[in-house]
C-alpha cells in the first residue's frame, strides 16, 4: 500500500497519519477515524463490514457501532463536499472507499505537504499555526470572536455556545443516573430560553456520558469550547449538586459550584446556573424570572424520578419503552396531579405512538385525548416550551397543519435556542409548504444538534429537496441513513433527489430497497408530508416515486 494517496484533492500521508488539503494545510481528524480511513484504503473498492471494521480499529476492545459511525462521519466532514461520496454506505453491512476517486501521490510534485523537501514548508506551518492560535486565544478574550486550536469553535460574530454533558449519578444506583441525567436535561432546556447563546442539544453532548472521550475532543465535536459537567445525589427530598464550567481547550475548571438544594428550590437552583455561565460568556439571560414563577415544582422528588425514567424509555422508540414510560408518567401524575411536565410528555409519548403504529393501543382516533393531555400541561405552567412542542406534534397528527405551525412559534418565543422547538417549527413551516423558513429552522436545529438523531437530517433532508439542493439532500439522506440504515423516511428524501436529478437507475434501485422494507408503502405516501397549501411540494414527490417504480397502492394508515 503506498504511504501517501490523493483523494479528491486531499493527500492523506499515512506515515505521518495526516491528512493535507489542496494548499497543504493541515486537516484535523481523530486517530482513531484516520485508522477506519487507513483500513478502507487499504480495501478501496471492496465492502469492509462493520465487523472488520471494529476488529482493525477496536481491537479487544467493546464498542457499540455509534463509534464506528462517528468515525465514517469524521472522515467525510474531513474530505468536505466530495466526503459523501467517496465513503459509500453499504446499509447493514459496511463501508466502501470508491477506488476510482484515489491516486498514488508518490511524486515530489507534493514536496511542499509531504517527503524530505517538505520540511521547511512544514515548519513554517506549524510556526503559522502557532501563531495563530496564540492570536485566536487573544481574540477570543478580548473581541470575543471564538475560536480554539482544539477545532472546539464557537461561530465567529455568532452566539457562545455551550454543551452540558450528562450529569453522574452515585456509582453502581440506576435510579441515581437517571435522576442526575434529567437534572442535566432540565439545565439546557434553561439555558435554551436565552437568545444569546448557542445551546447544544443533549441529544448531542449527552452521547459522551461514558466519560472516555478527551474534552477536547468533546469541545470539536460539539463545536462548544464551553462545557458544563456535574454529579448529582439524592438525599430524601434535596438534592446534592456539584457543577463545573469548563474550557475544552486546556482542561481548566474556570468555575465550580456545590450545594444541596430543596425540592421547592431546584428550578430556582437551575436559574442561578443559567445565570452564572450566561455571565461568564458575557452573554444576557431572557427574563426567565417571571416564566419560573409560574412553575410549580414536583410534590415530592419521586415524581420527578418517574418523569426521568419516563423520558429515558420514551426514547427507545419501541413498544416496550412507550408502555413503560406511558406507565411512568401516569405513576407521576398520580402521584402529583398537578406536575405539568409529566402531563407534557405523557402527551408527547401517545404521540410517537400514534405516529409510529408501535404499540397498537394509540391511533389516530385518540388524538383528542392527546390534546387534553398536553392542554392540561400548558394549562399548569403556560411557560413551559415543551409542551407547545407537544402541542405542535398532536395538532399536526390531528390535521391542523395552521395550529401546529402557531404551538411551534410559541415553543421558539419561549426557548429560542432548542434544537427541539427549532425542529418542530421547521417541521410544521415544511408541511405547509413554507420551504424557506423551514430550511432555516433545520439548518438552526442541526447547528445546535451536532450528533443529531435520525430524524433531524431526516427533515432536513427534505427541505433540502424541497429548495431544489438536490446534492445536498443526498448527503443529508445519507447522514440519516448511516445513523439508522432502516429508517424508510430517509431513503424517500434519495429517491426523490435522484430523480430531479435524472439519475433514475440509482433512484429505482434505491426504491426497490424501500419495497423491500415497508412493502405497502404507494406512490401517494411519499407525498403525504405536505398539507393541501403544499400542493406542488406533494405532486412533486409523488411524481418522484412513480418515476422511481413506487406504484401507485393504496397508503399505510397514517
């Protein structure tokens, strides 16, 4: 195998385990992606299963496939636009690098990026890189423009940004993780009421809860140079609470915070916190104080609990997990009846069931039921954003599509900065055929949801299709596709993109893939998004999936 390759411009130096962009600058990409990207190369043109993968990489060594898809993604943000497309997905099965887009690079032609000529040339970079670090450092102080070494970036004249890692519980107490998890949880939703900061999902930060990650590396994935870590404690009706503000670029603890903290004052404990790191970034705070006197907190601390293991099983997306965590927050409501967020997700949880078929106990016939459930919410604490985040998914199911539209602007008045209340508005903007804003939202949701799940590049993905990106909406289909390889609403956004782009034989094979998953599925169900004010979006997508194969069968109840 040659010790240096050209890859769509890029030279990848595997002596030196670096990657070099047309103008010889570094590429930054984790050790352990440039070992997946060493052992494609050496396979260019053949599937290399995920198992191969993991043995080549993580020997000896228990991984879950999330690490294995992390790396595939590093390696494609590595080689930019041309990343998508050198680095195939084999659903289910593995990852190819296309041979036909690699060259030997053993000239001396690149003797400015790599080989014995290239020694000044280096120094030279490494001195600029040098300076340009201790430069960003300045800035980053003194006009606030956020950038560090570690590639963990705040968006320069954009927000701060911070990510929350998952808070730890007491060693070996499940409850205990729960319990601290949702502390953290309740923390960004907080932080996500201020416009003036740009508040990683924990969707994204919490994947680094194992607690084996580098900071620094947690800081470049989650483009937050800001982190902010815990440990939480039950003790009876308090809360033993220990948090830390951290600088992903050197380690350093800028601040710490410890306390026991009463049932009653846990919102305002949260506050306080908000309040604190918005400081530290010389970011302002929403008037938060008058949407928190509002709240009512939790009778008792075990109805908190309840919700925590509620919102845990919810996330499964399967039967067992919606029943569990449907008995869950029912517990809780039983306990507290008065508990405004156990009502919310209750409603959010009969939602995803109704949406996904996954328990046949909710259908589209007991939406009004999920209405009241999520009024009730809203109906105890007006302020709450995740209710109207519910409010939006319930009248979107029920057909409402004007009403969805006006839960989700309220969720984002109240939490501009929610990766969640972004989606929903993107999501409610696009059923109405309003691509543009929709687009966005999405783009905003993503930006603030760097690990995001299947679903987010999954509408994203649509609006991309819908603005005619048609490229780009391949490359968020893929992104979806790689994260759950079953996931039928992905492969609809590749089809429809394949074809506007009259590249019908992929867009049929890729058709066939969907039949074989959802074999019901009709040429009417790809346009099934939109709402009648979205007509041309709908005609457009069905005139996709005729074009593709899809016949025209009756639809899979909505």
């Amino acid at each position: 195998m040659p010790t240096r390759l050209q890859v769509a411009g890029f030279v990848v130096d595997f002596a030196q385990e670096a990657i070099f962009d047309a103008a010889g600058r570094p590429v930054e990409l984790r050790p352990q992606a440039f070992q997946v990207l060493r052992h494609l190369a050496r396979s260019a043109g053949r599937l290399v299963t995920k198992d191969e993968l993991m043995a080549a990489v993580w020997p000896e060594v228990v991984v879950t496939d999330d690490s294995l898809v992390q790396a595939i993604g590093d390696i494609r943000r590595a080689l930019g636009d041309a990343g998508h497309r050198l680095v195939k997905t084999v659903p289910r099965r593995g990852y190819m690098l296309r041979a036909a887009a690699m060259a030997d690079d053993t000239s001396s032609q690149n003797a400015g990026v790599t080989g014995t000529s290239s020694r000044p040339a280096r120094r030279w970079l490494a001195l600029g890189s040098v300076a340009i670090l201790l430069l960003g450092v300045v800035v980053f102080w003194q006009e606030r423009v956020r950038t560090d070494a570690s590639g963990a970036v705040d968006d320069p004249g954009g927000p701060p940004s911070i990510a929350v890692l998952a808070f730890k519980g007491p060693p070996g107490d499940a409850d205990g993780a729960v319990l601290a998890r949702n502390v953290a949880a309740d923390l960004v939703s907080e932080l996500a009421r201020s416009p003036n900061l740009r508040v990683v999902s924990s969707q994204s930060s919490f994947q680094f809860a194992e607690g084996k990650t580098p900071l620094a590396e947690i800081g470049r994935r989650l483009r937050s140079r800001h982190i902010v870590d815990g440990k939480v404690r039950r003790e009876g009706e308090q809360l033993r609470m220990g948090v830390e503000l951290l600088d992903s670029q050197d380690g350093r603890i800028v601040w710490s915070a410890s306390d026991v903290v009463d049932r009653a004052e846990l919102g305002a404990a949260q506050l306080a916190l908000v309040g604190r790191i918005a400081g530290t970034l010389q970011a302002k705070v929403a008037a938060t104080e008058q949407r928190r006197a509002l709240a009512q907190p939790p009778k008792t601390l075990d109805a908190y609990v309840l919700v925590a293991h509620g919102r845990a099983m919810m996330v499964r997306y399967n039967a067992d997990g919606i029943r569990a965590s449907r008995r869950h927050f029912s517990d809780a409501i039983a306990i507290d009846p008065d508990y405004a967020a156990a009502w919310a997700f209750l409603g959010i949880a009969n939602t995803v069931d109704i949406g996904l078929h996954l328990t046949g106990e909710w259908d589209g016939r007991r939406v009004d039921e999920v209405l009241g459930q999520i009024r009730r919410a809203i109906e105890l604490q007006p302020g709450l954003p995740v209710a109207y985040v519910a409010l939006s998914q319930a009248q979107s199911r029920a057909g409402d599509l004007d009403a969805a539209l006006a839960a989700a602007q309220q969720a984002c008045r109240l939490s501009p900065n929610d990766a969640e209340c972004l989606y929903i508005l993107g999501a409610a903007h696009l059923q109405l055929g309003q691509i543009e804003p929709a687009l966005s939202n999405l783009e905003q949701a993503m930006n603030r949801n760097p690990l995001p799940p299947a679903y987010l590049p999954a509408f994203y993905a649509t609006a991309l299709w819908a603005n005619r990106r048609f490229e780009e909406a391949i490359r968020a289909a893929d992104d979806c596709l790689t994260r759950a390889p079953d996931f039928w609403r992905c492969r609809q956004d590749r089809i429809a993109a394949l074809v506007e782009l009259d590249r019908l034989p992929e867009a049929r094979k890729e058709a066939a893939l969907l039949q074989a998953k959802v074999p019901r599925i009709g040429s009417e169900w790809f346009g099934s998004t939109f709402g009648d004010r979205a007509a041309s979006l709908r005609e457009r997508r069905v005139t996709a999936a005729r074009s593709a194969g899809i016949p025209d069968t009756p639809t899979v109840a909505q």
